[in-house]
C-alpha cells in the first residue's frame, strides 16, 4: 500500500529536519513552478508555435500560451501552497 500524502510530508520533514541537525543548515520546503510553468516558458517561441498549431485544433482554445501558462501557475501553485501550509499544521 502507497504511503498517504501526509505521510510521504511528514518523511520529508523528518528527514530535512536530520539533513538540518547534520549540517548546521536550516532547510524547508520551497515551492518552485516548474518550467512548464514560468514565464520563459511561455516566451519560447518554439513552445508558442506549438501552442498555435495545437491551439488552431481546439475549440475555444486560448490562442496564446501566455495565457495558459498564468493560468495553470496561478491555479497549482495556489493549490500547491495550500497543501504546504495544511501539511505544516500540526
């Protein structure tokens, strides 16, 4: 059976906290977009004519890329942070 969520947080909290005691160095968790989701991504111009010729295939597709990538950033990194801050609470 798969460990939960919960779990697999309190795994990693209890092994930064070791990394932590070990090296004198405070660690935590950091939220970081992944590539898919960042700016640059959204400006590749080869990521931008893929979105176009995907795009021009979708009804109601947004036509530019900009607009997908903020949307999905907003969306999961808000989402994303939530579930940091539940798993924080003790």
């Amino acid at each position: 059976m798969a460990d939960s969520p919960t779990d697999r947080a309190a795994s990693v909290r209890s092994r930064l906290s070791k990394l932590s005691r070990a090296t004198g160095q405070p660690f935590e968790l950091v939220l970081t977009p992944p590539d898919a989701l960042t700016p640059a991504f959204a400006e590749d111009a080869i990521k931008q004519r893929q979105w176009a010729a995907f795009a021009a295939d979708v009804p109601g597709a947004p036509a530019r890329l900009r607009e997908v990538v903020e949307s999905l950033a907003a969306f999961l990194m808000d989402a994303a942070a939530d579930a940091r801050d539940l798993e924080a609470k003790p």
